[in-house]
C-alpha cells in the first residue's frame, strides 16, 4: 500500500511536470515509515507473536 502511494506520488511529478512531487516522495517514505509502519508492526507482533516475527522475517516491509 505504501509502495503504491509513493508510485502515485512519482506518476503525479511526471504527469504534471512538477518538481515538488520528487520532493515529497523521500519526506512521505520517511514519515510512513516512522509514523505509521513501526506502530503497526508493534501492534502486529503483540497481536501474532512468534507468526508475526516468522512472517516477517520472509517479507520485505515495503513490498
């Protein structure tokens, strides 16, 4: 999902030929990461446990 909206965020720069897009992308990856993927995981590994860690060890976060 987040692979996804930093593709959409690539495709609007090149689609409307603005820089600020470009700019937004490292920023967006960044706070997703710290904001929301490392909350969820901890929230995952509480719920799941030793499946969560197994699975995770398998996947890359962003797929």
């Amino acid at each position: 999902m987040y692979l996804g909206l930093v593709l959409i965020l690539f495709g609007l720069g090149v689609f409307t030929g603005t820089f600020i897009p470009f700019v937004v992308i490292p920023i967006f990856a960044v706070l997703m990461n710290v904001m929301f993927i490392k909350v969820e995981e901890r929230m995952l590994e509480e719920k799941f446990g030793e499946a969560w860690l197994r699975y995770r060890s398998k996947v890359r976060r962003w797929i």
